[in-house]
C-alpha cells in the first residue's frame, strides 16, 4: 500500500513463525512501511528465519499466548507496542460430537483468550502514550458457523475474537486506540495446508478460481495489505470494524 508510513512505530505480530503465514506477510508488510517489527511465536527458530530475512527492522521473540508470563516477559523485552496484531491461532477439523472439552479449550486459550493476554500486555502504555492499533485476525468461520478449514470450536473462536475486538473498539477508542478485525477466506497458507490433504486443497483451490467473484484463493499478501491500512494513521477514523478479505465468497 504506497504512501502509509509507520516510521517510529513498534509493531508486535504474533503466531508469525510460519514461512507462508498470514504473521509473516504481515510483518514484512508493516516493516515496508517503516516500522520496528517484532515477531512473536512459540516456534522460535521459525521467527529468527523470517526476522531476517526482513532485516534490520525485524526481530525475533518466543512468547507463548497461552501463558500470560510468557507473554508480559516478552512485551517487558520489547518496550513500548503501538501496534498489536493477534494472530496467533491454530485450526482443527472435527465434528461436534467428537470434540473433547480439551480440544475445546486448548484452541480457545491461543485463538480467542491468548489474543486478550496480548492485549492486557500492551494495553497500559498505548493508553498512557493515545495512541495504539490493535488487528485481530478472525475469520470468515466466525461470521458462518465454520466451514472450509475449522468446525465448531475454531467458529466458536473467530467469533469470539470479533466481540473482543468490537468491545475493545468501544472502550479503547477514547484513548485514541482503534480496534479492528480482518475475517479472511480461504488463504493459501501454512494452516489451510494443514487442515486439508493436498487433494482437498486443490480441490479447493479450484472450486473458489471458479465460483468466487474475484476468480482466485486468497493469497497472505491480501490480508497483509488490509492490515497494513488498519494500522496507519489513514484508518484512524475505523474503528470496531470486521474487513472482510475473502474474494466475495461471503457478504454481510
């Protein structure tokens, strides 16, 4: 996106150890624009990759989103947030009435609770200084009940993370911190991968190239664009908003 620049901000992206993830578009999107990017994840030789091949703008941490301890140490390494993106999430496919409470709640404490932790983490020194952007990632499961890489819990999550982001919006925003939502569709990433075997994929890919009104997958650069607008001073006015990046395969 030409124009934005994050010069003198400092941007936590978390869940961005993955080479082909929406953490790592993201981080190098925001890097472009200017910003001291820090790149959290529980894989910490897959942050130290992308750190650098980013460059001197990137850096590396470990940081668990599940264990609060973790996360306030690394957030007393890095200084200062102005920009937080919640991305750290994983996915699983399973029915209902094979999901255990454990699955339930294992994918809930990263998705939906560990982006709150990040938030607590942060939150204190966006206030003190007004200003601060906080993105989550959601999903277009979240707004339909689930359907092309997570079921029940992973819809369960993403919906979550769009109330705690609007709830954010609310009470943040005097402070000068906006608090927005990105819901994409199916991205070619590391996660869609995982979640399906390379047949279903492909099948995938070729039913949304020939149905989606855009006529393609989405790809981590689309998301990553998003984000970057989010973050910038242009969007200082969007607030509480859930940007749908799925190629038109779902309106609201």
């Amino acid at each position: 996106m030409s124009g934005v620049t994050l010069v003198g901000k400092v941007a936590l992206v978390t869940g961005a150890g993955s080479a082909t993830g929406l953490g790592n578009a993201i981080a190098r999107a925001l890097a472009t624009a200017g910003a001291e990017v820090v790149l959290g994840d529980i894989d910490i030789d897959g942050v130290t990759r992308n750190a650098a091949a980013i460059g001197a703008a990137g850096r590396a941490i470990f940081m668990d989103v599940t264990d609060e301890s973790s996360v306030q140490a690394a957030v007393h390494e890095v200084g200062p947030v102005d920009i937080l993106v919640n991305n750290a999430g994983v996915t699983q496919r399973m029915p209902i009435w094979e999901l255990s409470t454990d699955d339930f709640d294992r994918l809930l404490s990263i998705n939906l609770r560990g982006g709150f932790v990040c938030l607590r983490a942060v939150v204190a020194g966006m206030m003190a200084r007004r200003w601060g952007r906080v993105i989550w990632i959601s999903s277009v499961a979240g707004k339909q009940g689930g359907g092309i890489i997570g079921t029940a819990h992973y819809a369960a999550s993403k919906a979550g993370v769009i109330g705690l982001c609007q709830a954010a919006a609310r009470e943040l925003g005097p402070y000068g911190i906006t608090s927005n939502a990105i819901a994409p569709g199916f991205i070619l990433t590391g996660i869609a991968t995982k979640a399906l075997d390379p047949k279903q994929e492909a099948e995938l890919d070729r039913t949304i190239s020939t149905t989606a009104p855009v006529r393609r997958s989405g790809v981590p650069e689309d998301v990553a664009s998003a984000a970057l607008f989010l973050a910038s001073e242009e969007a200082s006015y969007v607030t509480g908003e859930v940007m749908d990046v799925n190629g038109g395969i779902y309106f609201d």
